[in-house]
C-alpha cells in the first residue's frame, strides 16, 4: 500500500463517524470529496429525514455503482482511547476494517481507471442502523445503474456472492406499577412478560434452514422496589430466503402476551431482503479474469450470514458484488484490524474491473 493511502486511511479514521454524528459524517464527506473532486468533480450530498448521504452520478449512462458507508458503531471518543496504528501489515482503530479502508480503495482504484467519469459513487451514513433514510436513494441509483460493487471488507479476501436477509423489532410492554414490597399482586409485570418472549422467541428458528431469531437488548424497571410497568425487547431475525423472513414476520406481528392485562405492541420488520447468489455470478466471473491477467491467486467467494447495503440493491434486481473491500477482522470489536498488502491487492483488483465492466457497457 502506498504511503499516501495509508496516510489517508488514517485521516478517515481519524474522523469519527458514529452513525447520527452530523458533525463528524461531514467531516469525513468534506474529506472524500477532496480525492474525488479532481477525477469526478464536488459530487452531491442528498438528504434525507435530516441524513446527508454523498454520490456521484456517473454521468447519464453509468457503467458501474460503487456502494459504501461512512458511519461507523464506535462511540465519540473511542478514537482517544484507540487511535489509528500501523503495525507492520496491520492499521488499527476504529472502524479502520468496516469500512473506512474499503473507501479508500474506492479512492485509490478510481483514480487508475481510464474513466472514472463514468462510475457513479454512493458513501451512504447511516448503513449500521439498517439504512432507514438511504434505502430509497440505494435502490434508486441500484435500478439506475443496474451494476452494482460493493465496498464492504472480504471474508478473510473471499467475495460474498450472497447474504441472508434480516428484521428487526421492537417489542413494547405494557403492564401495571405497584408497590413490590406492599402489594406486588396488584401489579402486572412487563418484565416477567418480557422474560417470557425472551424465552419463547428463539424457538421460531430453523437450524436447517439458516433463520435465527435473536433477542439482543432488554430495559425494564424503574426501581427495586417497584412492579415493572414498561419494558421493551429489541429482537434481530436473519434467514437466507424471503420466505423465511415472512414466515418469522408473520409470527411475529402476532404475538400476544403471556400475563393477563399486560399489552404487548411489535414495531418493525424485514429490513434487508435476502441477497441471492444468481445476482453475483456474472460479476464474480468479471473478478477473476480480472485476478487471472494481474498474476492474484483465484478469488474466492463465499455467502454470508450478515446483511449489506447489498441485499438492497440486488433485491431491485441489479448485479451485484460485495466484499471487495480488504482482509482484516474484528468488525464492530475493539480488535478490528485491517492488511495493508490486502489493500493494494483490491485496488488493483477494482480498477481492472472497473475498466473492464466501462468496456463491456459501451459494447
């Protein structure tokens, strides 16, 4: 990796991007553009419900959409605690795997291809709270472009050509207050209720088919000695098929309770569709020609369990391929790493395709 791009890499992640910091996405926006403006032009920022979210057009006939996001989950002030290093092969901190390097190499590729005018770019920022005001503005230029690569880091350098799919819910109780210590019976406890679902939830998975259902966060109670009235339980659901993700759906929004005069109310559902491996295959074709001519071993590619910004494009019906960003670990953890070596390799890897998907478009 050339020392301009990992100094680049430690600017960006040197600029913290929780998802909901306006202040720091633009900062880390006003940045890309910097790279970018020379090959591309400003771009545009487009917001959406109060979210700023960056793009280029590509002009009016886009050969390829480049996707990626600049919100990381990492808390203001992580960086004070875990600055950007280099340690050999390895750059540290946080968000450095997921994605920032992935941006970098967007960067550093678009400025080897032969038109970069024609490649459209979206650097969304909020994609780590399930793209609630970029969906729309993903599948708008996804359906526009038709041709899609996403930026999010490989798994250990294999591509993901397919994605299971994923909802998220937010399940409300509503019991009654009294005393714990004079009168519980005159309560009606939102926590027991919620201990219930907590319980029973799990069972609506399917081992063989790949669905998990996952209670992930819980808040009950006021005081020790008080009868829960409210308590709220977050749940996330992944399948690899839209009908599984239905199926769950539908048990889901009909839950009822367990305890008697305590309300139960479900918000949410399918978030992410599922990403099939049909949508993959031309372009992971495209990937490892382009790997053959520059000498790379073969790429490989698997499917994976977590959802992307790809799932939405590929719903819509575009190629598409994700996982071209580097090899690393640690996503979301405090010991997220990324290779440097690995992201030169994906650069090289990107600009050749980038070229070769421009060629074929104007076939």
């Amino acid at each position: 990796m050339s020392a301009r791009d990992v100094d680049r890499l430690d600017q960006l992640v040197s600029i913290e991007t929780p998802t909901g910091d306006t202040a720091g996405l633009a900062a880390a926006q006003d940045l890309v553009r910097s790279w970018l403006a020379p090959l591309m032009g400003e771009g545009e920022l487009e917001t959406v419900d109060g979210v700023t979210h960056l793009r280029w057009t590509g002009g009016e006939d886009p050969s390829v959409l480049l996707i990626g996001h600049l919100d990381t989950v990492f808390p203001a002030g992580t960086l004070a605690e875990r600055p950007f290093r280099v340690d050999g092969d390895r750059a540290t901190g946080p968000g450095v795997f997921d994605m920032k390097a992935g941006i970098v190499i967007l960067a550093a590729a678009l400025e080897r291809v032969a038109h970069p005018e024609r490649v459209a770019v979206l650097l969304t920022s909020d994609e780590e709270v399930g793209s609630i005001t970029s969906r729309a503005l993903i599948e708008r230029e996804a359906a526009r472009v038709g041709t899609v690569l996403v930026l999010e880091p490989s798994l250990d350098g294999a591509l993901k050509i397919a994605r299971r799919g994923g909802s998220i819910y937010r399940i409300g109780f509503s019991g009654r207050a009294a005393h714990a210590g004079l009168e519980p019976w005159k309560g009606r406890s939102a926590l027991a209720e919620l201990a219930h679902h907590v319980l029973a939830l799990p069972d609506l998975a399917d081992d063989e088919r790949g669905t998990t259902v996952s209670p992930t966060v819980a808040q009950a109670g006021t005081a020790t000695n008080v009868i829960p009235e409210h308590a709220e339980l977050r749940v996330d659901v992944r399948a690899w098929t839209l009908d599984e993700l239905e199926r769950v759906d539908g048990r889901m929004q009909s839950l009822g309770a367990h305890t008697p005069d305590v309300r139960v109310d479900v918000d949410g559902g399918i978030n992410r569709p599922p990403m099939e491996e049909t949508v993959s295959a031309e372009l992971l074709a495209c990937a490892r020609r382009v790997a053959g001519r520059l000498g790379h071993p073969k790429v490989e590619a698997v499917s994976a369990g977590g959802a992307s910004d790809g799932n939405f494009t590929a719903a819509v019906g575009a190629r598409t391929l994700d996982g071209l960003g580097p090899r690393g670990a640690g996503a979301h953890a405090d010991h997220e790493w990324v290779s440097l070596s690995s992201m030169h390799e994906r650069v090289d890897l990107l600009a050749g395709m980038l070229d070769e998907l421009d060629v074929a478009s104007r076939a």
